[in-house]
C-alpha cells in the first residue's frame, strides 16, 4: 500500500542500513580518528591530546553537520535550533572584515605602484652610471637647442631640454656647432641605427 520495498542487508553494504545503523557507522569512523594511535596523540601542530577529552567536540561537530537524507542538523531534530558556531560570529563581522581588506587593498596597490617607482628609477640611475664609462660611443654634440643670448664674445646661453635641465645653460663658443636639419627625401631607404643606448633601454 506505501510502496515500500523490504531488502536484506548484508556486511560492507550501507546502502541497505538504516538511519539509525549509519549514524552509528559515520560516528565510529570520526571516533576511530582519534583512537587510531592509542589513548593519546599528536596533531599536525604537534600538540597532545586525550581522545576523551575531544568527545565533546565530535558530538558539536556531527549534531551541527547536515544529514543528507533530512537536509537538517540532528541539533534542529532535537533541540530546535543550531548552536552558534565561530564561523557565525564571523558571519556578523564580514563587513568589518570586508572594509579592512579593501583598505589593504588600497594600502597594497599604492606599495606596489611605489615599489615599481624606484625599480624604473634604479634602472635610470645603473642606465646612466653605466654609460658613464663609454664616453667613447658618446655623440659628439647633443641638441639642437635654442639659444637664448650671446654672453660676451665666448660663451653662448642656450634653453635646454627637459633632459639636460641640470646642466649649466651656457657654453663655450668653441663648443658650439650650428644645426642642419635632415632632409628624409634625400635618403628614402636610410635605415634606423639601433644603437647600444637602445638596447639598454
């Protein structure tokens, strides 16, 4: 009349127990666990324990786990409620938590942004104390540049570039060598040199 279906149970064989039968083999496998090495033993964290003194976290941890079957803890079944676990006082500080690693994010990404800021500085700074020593493979003159003024007969102030921004303005007239401005159409299939200053880069 209910449709229910009478099977002989045998050993090794869980899918014909009962509810009652499981249970009491899903709690001797979790017992098992700490009374496989004797009346004590040691944890990952090499700490001891007395497997008796950890019943009361085995029955916690088995009457808050939902049972497949009922898709319910075994606490609501007999208390009518789940005790509070620490996962929930987690659950009431997520925002909290959530706003600190936000500004750890931040706090993150600024020292990274700062850190990739002096790794560009430092490969300027070995760029240019490497180069030093090859004055040879230098250019002979730099520019062009504009010049501002003639200081006396000798010397010539120049508005110098972002570059040379450091350097004292004015030269020596000796120094000084007047720009010609490439024509491209005259050489149509000159080629880039790539020079070692390039490749440093």
């Amino acid at each position: 009349m209910l449709g229910a279906k009478l099977t002989f149970s045998k050993a090794y064989h869980p899918q014909t127990d009962g509810l009652g039968e499981r249970m009491i083999q899903t709690l001797e496998d979790i017992i098992r666990i700490f009374c496989a090495y004797g009346m004590e033993y040691k944890d990952h964290e090499g700490y001891t324990h007395n497997w008796v003194t950890l019943r009361p976290e085995v029955q916690l941890a088995y009457n808050t786990s939902v049972h497949s079957v009922t898709g319910k803890t075994p606490a609501i079944f007999q208390k009518g409620w789940n005790p509070l676990l620490p996962v929930d006082y987690l659950k009431k500080n997520l925002l909290s938590v959530h706003k600190k690693a936000r500004d750890f994010q931040r706090m993150w990404k600024t020292e990274c942004d700062n850190a990739e800021k002096c790794i560009v500085e430092g490969k300027l700074y070995n760029k240019q104390r490497y180069n030093k020593s090859l004055r040879k493979m230098r250019h002979s003159f730099v520019g062009p540049f504009t010049i501002i003024r003639l200081v006396g007969k000798n010397a010539v102030e120049f508005r110098l570039t972002e570059e040379f921004s450091r350097k004292q303005p004015l030269f020596p007239v000796r120094l000084v060598k007047p720009y010609h401005q490439i024509d491209d159409r005259k050489f149509l299939n000159r080629k880039e040199i790539v020079t070692h200053e390039k490749l440093v880069e």
